[in-house]
C-alpha cells in the first residue's frame, strides 16, 4: 500500500538557516511535552474523542454502503445542506478522488454532488434555476441539527419537493446526517420517516468527515470509502509510536507549535501541488483555524493563540502568491502537498524546435512540468529561507487521502495540548451564530437583539 511521507528537511535550520528554521535539537526537544500530548489525546479515545475510532466503525460503514446501494441509479444529483465540517470533507473528498469534470459527465450509476455550503440567494437562486429538485437526493447534514444556514435550506428544499411530488414521494429525496438526540432535526427525521445516519458523540463538526457526514455523500458518488478509511487505520497505527522521530503526527504538530512560538511564523500555508488536492487545504484551514485559534490560559494570563491557516494551489498561486511567499514577510510555514504518480499522461508535441523558448517543453510531459514547478518554488522558497515541509502522496487514492486526513485530525489533537487550549470547542463560531439568531428574531435571543441594536446606534461611517 502507498504511504504518504512528511518531510521535514526544509523546515530545518540546516535548509532554512538557523533564524528561520528550527534544529532538530529544538523538535527533538518537544519529545516529552508531544509523549505526554499524546497520553492525554489516546485517553479520551474512548470518552469524549470518538472520531480516533471512526476508521473502525465498520457496521456504520456497511449501513452507508446499502443506503447507497439502494438508491443507486435514482437521482441525477445529491446535494449536501451543510456547512462548516458538515460540509468541507464532503467536497474536498469528491475534487480529490473524482474527475474535476465529474459534473459535467458523471460515470454511469453516480449522480452529480453539488455541495451548497452557503444561505447567499444568487447561489440557491441559481441553483433552483438550473437544478429540477425532483432530480435530486439531498443530503441535510448538521450535527447539532439547528444550524441557522442549513436549517433554511432543509426548509426551502422541503417546501419545493413537496410541493412538487407531494407529501409522501418527497420523503425519498431526503436523507439527514444529525445527531441521535439533539436539535430539531432529529424529531422530524422520526415525525418525516426520512432516511438517516447518526454523527455519533464526541464527533464535532470538523472531525466528522469520516462518520457518515462525509462518507453518505461520498458513497453516493461512487468513492471507495472502505479504501479511505483503511487509510486513516493505517495512519492511526503509524501515530501510536511515541517515538516522536517515527510518529508524522507528533512531527507536524511540533514543527507547527515552534513554527509559531520560536519562530514567529503566524500564517500556516498549505499549498496544494495538485488540484486534486486544493479543497483538502481548505478542509485542513478549517480544522487548524477553528480547532486551535482561541484564548490560552487563564486570567491575567491569557493569551490569544492560533496560526492563520491559508490555502494554495500549484501551479496556479505560483502567478499570484509565490512573490510574496518568497519576499515579503518572514512570517509563513509552509506545508506543500505533492504527488509522485498522476492517473494522466498528458505528453507536449515537440513542435517549433527551431525556437528555444519551445524547444525544451517538446517530448516531455505535462506531469514533469508539473513536478519542476514544484520542486522549483520548494527550492525559491527554501533559498529565500522560508521554511516549509512536504506532505507527499505516491498516488491519489482513497487510501491515501484517508491518511492524509487522519494524520491532520491527530496533529490538530496534539497541538491543541501543546498550545494549551480546547482543540474541540468553537465559542467564536457560537457567538456569530447567536448574534445571527438575534438579528432573525428567533426566540430567546430577544436580549442579544437589544444589545447589538444599542451598541449599532449612531455607529455608521460610510464613504
Ligand atoms: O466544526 C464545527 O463544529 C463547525 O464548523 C460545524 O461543523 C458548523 O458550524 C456546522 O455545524 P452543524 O453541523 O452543527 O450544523
């Protein structure tokens, strides 16, 4: 089986120079602090971080894969209502192991996905303008099952299908991922009769994408995910060692926390050599951003903490973002994901060999350009001393993706230890959401509403 390989070399002080780089003396260093982390992180396997064991669920596996089995062939499109972690792993799993194309035409049997991360009206207004519901199979997903955004379009879709099929054939186009007790989508799946999956306790959002709030959706549309979870096992027994040399989740997790702390990088930017690949970084932004951007400490002590994820694509950002990266401020770790083997072989004609300029591209292929660029802005990058590591996948398979995931998610763990603070709540995402239900009126929130109203007041300057 292919494994995906963290190297680290360029993130060192022998690569990257000893004021941006970190010795080996420093990771290795973090040995105990990263053992004990990781103590603390398998301690709660079995209490309150159940997304460790995911990959072994295989009686909830086999559920999805019947679910989607009977429905195959029925719906022209499946469509995800959710947002945040209920949504994120569901499109970064399908740009990664389906066509970029597949929307265009999918394989026979395999509907559409189309994932409506968003309440903006052009996008839902657009969507109902080109997409007959009746064609559709939606996927409502929100663990807490209150979700403002997701709510509204559960209620939008409903509405349409009803309309247009009736009561009880609209029941069929509706399949809810919540959780088993609460919100208020889990008595209307029992009121409704609507097909359902559960996101089981201690699942947050952003650690979900590997219980059926990611797999529904990806069955649906034809990935392997016995193949993608097989991986994230097979990385989850590599982040057993405490061996911090030999454990990539330890590694990463060390490098990011003396990126930031020692080093003064407070943007972590993953850039994706692969567009395969690019809605994963989007995935990781999310995961990094709201699992360990928050307060540390306590009292006169605390201390806002947290790397700003950001994402890049290969080679496109090369024409947008790479002079930046290469000098403006020193102040990024960057993480490059690569791949060995593409599935295409996309050869250059050698035409105009009489102008040098052409000349060289003649005979060779797409894919040894692909991988100069790269290798090319990992040495402008390591030159300019900009430290950055690889993350390189053989091939882009469900099982290496499914490492890739489960390697980020227990990173993520760790380094919630190693900057002291809470890597699985999200009181900053809760308050805008608050501060949303205030300004609709819902009930309840009717002292938030006063508040912002009063604190808005004569508050407007406008050019
Ligand atoms: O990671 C998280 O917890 C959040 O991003 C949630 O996924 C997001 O807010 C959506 O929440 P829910 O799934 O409860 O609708």
């Amino acid at each position: 089986m292919d494994r995906i390989l963290l190297n680290y070399t360029h993130s060192l002080d022998s690569a990257a120079g000893p004021q941006h780089g970190v010795s080996l003396q420093e990771l290795e260093g973090m040995a105990e602090r990263l053992a004990m982390a990781q103590v603390r992180v398998e301690g709660r396997r079995a209490v309150d971080l159940r997304w460790l064991d995911l990959p072994y669920a295989s009686e909830v596996h086999q559920e999805v894969l019947r679910y989607a089995e009977s429905v195959q062939g029925r719906f022209q499109n499946v469509v995800v209502l959710g947002i945040g972690g209920s949504a994120l792993g569901n499109r970064a799993l399908h740009t990664a192991l389906n066509s970029p194309f597949h929307e265009l035409a999918p394989p026979p049997g395999h509907p559409r996905l189309f994932v409506l991360d968003n309440v903006d009206p052009d996008l839902i207004g657009e969507f109902l303008d080109h997409v007959d519901p009746a064609t559709c199979l939606f996927n409502v997903i929100s663990k807490s099952g209150s979700t403002a955004e997701t709510m509204s379009q559960f209620l939008i879709f409903r509405r349409l299908l009803i309309d247009k099929l009736g009561e009880e054939a609209h029941r069929e186009h509706i399949c809810v991922t919540t959780d088993a007790k609460a919100g208020v989508l889990r008595p209307i799946v029992e009121a409704e009769g609507y097909a359902s999956f559960v996101v089981p306790d201690g699942v947050g959002g952003r650690f979900s994408v590997l219980s059926p709030v990611g797999l529904v959706s990806s069955a649906l549309v034809g990935i392997d995910i016995l193949g993608l979870l097989a991986g994230a096992a097979d990385m989850d027994a590599r982040c057993q060692t405490s061996e911090l040399l030999a454990n990539p989740a330890m590694v990463y997790a060390g490098l990011q926390w003396l990126m930031q702390e020692r080093k003064g990088k407070n943007i972590a930017v993953t850039f994706a050599y692969s567009h395969r690949l690019r809605d994963l970084a989007d995935w990781y932004a999310q995961l990094l951003g709201e699992s360990i951007g928050k307060l540390s400490g306590k009292g006169d002590e605390q201390r806002p903490v947290g790397p700003t994820p950001v994402r890049a694509v290969g080679v496109t950002d090369q024409h947008s973002q790479v002079q930046l990266y290469v000098q403006g401020p020193y102040d990024k770790w960057f993480t490059l994901l690569s791949v060995g083997d593409h599935d295409h072989r996309v050869p250059i004609p050698p035409d105009y060999q009489d102008r040098d300029a052409l000349a060289y591209l003649g005979d060779r292929e797409m894919g040894e350009l692909f991988q100069a660029e790269r290798d090319g802005t990992r040495l402008a990058l390591t030159d300019a001393q900009r430290p950055n590591c690889t993350v390189h996948f053989p091939r882009v398979t469900a099982h290496t993706v499914g490492q890739y995931l489960y390697l980020m998610e227990y990173a993520v763990a760790l380094m919630g230890e190693l900057y002291g603070i809470d890597a699985f709540d999200q009181p900053g995402v809760e308050a805008g959401k608050v501060a949303a239900y205030a300004l609709m009126g819902r009930k309840g929130f009717e002292e938030r509403a006063q508040e912002i109203a009063a604190a808005q007041a004569g508050l407007q300057h406008e050019v």
